[in-house]
C-alpha cells in the first residue's frame, strides 16, 4: 500500500481536507468518502476533478492510474443534469 | 441589408460571419438553456437552426425562457422557439421538429451538422444523445444547470476518432439512480417522481452563452484535440476547466471501432432479412425489445407465451401482474440482442421496434438505421 498526501475540496470551496490516502482507491471511492464525510446531498451526482492537470478522474480508475501524485488538488464537481 | 445587420461581427478579427451563415446546427431541448442558445445563435446569424422539444410549455417556464410568452402555454416548446428565433433574424433557416429526437432525427442528418448542442435536462436523453454524436462523429456540445453552477462540455468528435465521449466519465452513481427507475431491468416503475432542480435565467443564460462560445470556435474551425467540461460558479464566477480522458471500460464507446459503417435498411423482418453472412451472428438493438411475457401461474407451459415485438419502453411494471389471477407471476423477456436465424425464424412479418441495428466485428463498427 502507498500513500501520497492530497487536498480534496468541493467545487465551491466550503469544504476541505488535507488528506493521506491509498493510491490503489478509485475517482468513485474518494467522491463516496467526500459525500459521507462532509454531508453532501445524495441526490447530486459527482464527478472528481485533478485541478492540478487539469484532468477529470474516470469513476473506476485508481489514482495512481490517474497519474495523481503529492500535493495535487482534486476538485469535486457537480454532474448537472437540469437544462 | 445582410451585410449591414452582421457589421458588427464583422469588425472582430476572429469572427466568420460566411462560416457562420453556411452553418448547420441542432439544439436539443428547448427548455431553458435551449431557448438562451436558440437566441444566441439567431443572434450570431448562424444559418440553418434545427429546434428538437417534444414537451409543451408550462407557465413556471416564464420565468427562464426568453422566448415564450403567457399565451404560449400549452403549445409545443421547439415550434414557439422556432418562430421567435425567426422574427430575431429573418435571413436563416429555422426548422422545429416537436417530438423526441430519438425518432426524429436520423443519422445521416446528425451528420450534416457542424455541432450539436444538448440543452435537456435528463441522463437518458444525454447517453442516447452521446451514442448519436459518437457514432456518426458529430461535435456534440453539451450543457447542464443547476441554481448555482454552470456545466458546459465539448465533445469533438468530427476530427478526433480517439477522444472521450459523455459516458466515458459519467460517475456510476448516474447508472445506478438510472435503474432504480426500472425493475425487471428495463420496465418503468409505475409511479416514480422525478426530482425537480431549480434553476434560474442566470445559470441557463450563463451555459447557453459558454456553449454558443464553444459552438462558434467549432463553426470556426478551432481544433479541439479533447473533450473539455467547464464549471462556473455564477455566484462567485470562479471556473473550472478540465479535459476529459477516453476510458477504455466505457459503456458508451469502448466497443466502437475506429472504422463504423452506417447504412439503412427497411424495419420489416422479412426471409431476406439479412445483415451478416452468418445468421447466427449476434446483433444488437439500440433499445431493448419487449419481446414476450406469461403468466407462470395461469399458463405453465412455456410455449403458451404472449409474443409482443414492442419497445420495452413503451411498457411499465403493471405488466408483471397477471389480468387473470391478479397475481405477480408474469415473466417478461426483454432482449437487445439476436441473431439472424432468430428473428426470420420467431418474428417474421414484424418490425423491429428500434433505431438501429448495431453489428461490431474485428475491424468495423456496422450501424443499420431501420425505416
Ligand atoms: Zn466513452
């Protein structure tokens, strides 16, 4: 198991964490940790953003597949679905 | 007269105006996003504006959609946006098409496209959306609000064969809210509310003017190399912008091949009905077929089955309690795949409820629209 250190906040910036975390969890397992910790509505889906590169993270790719490395900032981001 | 209306745009180094005028674009949804982007685009003079809304205007709509008024309640939303956008700009073509684009909008039309901007406000119509632009490689645009935020992502399809589709980072939190509306897999719940997302003038006309931006650097011929999303925060105005990665898991895209063929053929099943040398090959529907149901309590012998050959949408879970013994004892059989031998052997006579056909082998996605 390796960990690395990152920042995880929500796409508003009222909530965030500086956190040690495993690089074998996925895109999917840290928004579902976000969701639970932080209280976010259920009803919204998520999607996780590296603001560092500038890349979204795919729900099923582990980080350390996302190429996500110390110190990167991942964002997460409301999927909108109203038009 | 023309020229004197667009002399503004003109001045600006970067706009087109002749690359705009010869533009054909489509807007699907005509809620409030669409109208914003219907009047954008009006505006800009783009020359042809397909408009797509099967639904009819409500008067809680008033309050985000430019170009409806109180007596327009009650008539379809893209046939009243159609004739507002052309009394804005009388030199382009506007065409409405009332219904679901689904079954109004045929591939080889999708194609003509310069872009397609997706101003709806549900998953479904987005995935099945996506499936159109991804097959038929046509830029798809695509929007989404909600009382704060702002979503506008491009999808570029028309110049990239290796580039992320919608699905290819949808959370699976979106499949799984999806199902939760089925049982049996494919058969609606009888009574599921759906949520209500307020929404306001400020974000829908915030996304309808980023993505008329992005449809414009298409129209323009930017070279888009990614797909990219954008989130604004309207309240705070701070955005985000990221590109998306093409997933090799996704459901949307990763059987795709590189080469894809799309041809037409007629929906009737007949003995000639044939799309592959070998019968026993599989085909896919592009919607699942309600294909048979009976009740195992009344009629045990799997032979005496009701045959129906419908779309399974058309069908809710009712159907899974038996009319006779009033009993939850109805098997139902719904499949989106079969083989040749299959379907000249069990439904001939039939059509095939469906848009499409879809064949995949080593080399080549086949596409057989069905009229
Ligand atoms: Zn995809």
């Amino acid at each position: 198991m390796s960990n690395i250190n990152i920042i995880i906040r929500t796409a508003d910036k009222t909530r965030k964490a500086e956190l040690s975390i495993d690089l074998q969890q996925t895109g999917a397992d840290i928004i579902q940790s976000a969701v639970e910790n932080w209280s976010l509505p259920t009803d919204t889906d998520y999607s996780i953003v590296n603001t560092t590169s500038g890349t979204t993270i795919a729900p099923n790719a582990s980080l350390k597949d996302s190429a996500v490395v110390d110190g990167n900032i991942l964002e997460i981001q409301p999927v909108l679905v109203a038009g | 007269m023309t020229f004197e209306r667009y002399q503004r745009h003109s001045l600006i180094d970067w706009f087109a105006q002749d690359l705009v005028q010869t533009a054909k674009v489509a807007i699907i949804g005509c809620g409030a996003v669409g109208n914003e982007v219907a009047k954008n685009l009006a505006l800009l003079g783009v020359g042809s504006i397909d408009l797509y809304d099967f639904d009819t205007i409500e008067i809680h709509n008033l309050t985000r959609s430019v170009l409806f008024r109180e007596h327009d309640v009650g008539k379809n939303k893209a046939e009243v946006a159609a004739m507002r956008i052309q009394k804005l700009d009388p030199n382009i073509k506007v065409n409405y098409f009332a219904g679901d684009f689904w079954d109004l909008l045929p591939l080889d039309k999708a194609q003509n496209y310069n872009c397609i901007l997706c101003c709806v406000d549900n998953f479904e119509a987005r995935i099945k959306l996506n499936q159109i632009c991804t097959l038929t490689r046509t830029n798809l645009i695509n929007t989404g609000i909600d009382s704060k935020f702002t979503q506008v992502e491009v999808f570029p399809f028309a110049n990239n064969k290796q580039v992320a589709c919608y699905q290819c980072n949808l959370p699976n939190t979106v499949y799984e809210r999806m199902q939760a509306r089925y049982s049996c897999g494919w058969l609606k719940k009888i009574a599921v509310t759906e949520k209500k997302i307020p929404t306001t003038i400020i974000t829908s006309s915030l996304a309808a003017a980023m993505a008329t931006s992005k449809a414009l650097a298409l129209i323009n011929g930017n070279e888009f190399t990614k797909a990219e999303s954008i989130l604004i925060n309207s309240a705070t105005g701070v955005s985000s912008i990221s590109n998306f990665e093409q997933n090799n898991c996704c459901i949307g895209c990763h059987t795709t091949k590189k080469h894809i063929f799309i041809t037409k053929s007629s929906a009737n099943i007949t003995s000639k009905f044939n799309f592959s040398d070998n019968a026993k090959a599989e085909v896919n529907t592009s919607d699942p077929i309600l294909v048979s149901y009976r009740c195992v309590k009344c009629n045990p012998n799997t032979n005496d089955c009701t045959v129906v050959f419908k779309k399974a949408d058309d069908f809710d879970a009712s159907l899974t309690t038996c009319k006779q013994c009033n009993h939850d004892s109805v098997d139902v059989v719904i499949q989106d795949s079969f083989t040749t031998h299959e379907l000249i052997n069990n439904y001939a006579g039939k059509k095939i409820p469906v848009k499409f056909l879809r064949l995949e082998n080593k080399q080549q996605t086949t596409i057989i629209e069905l009229e």
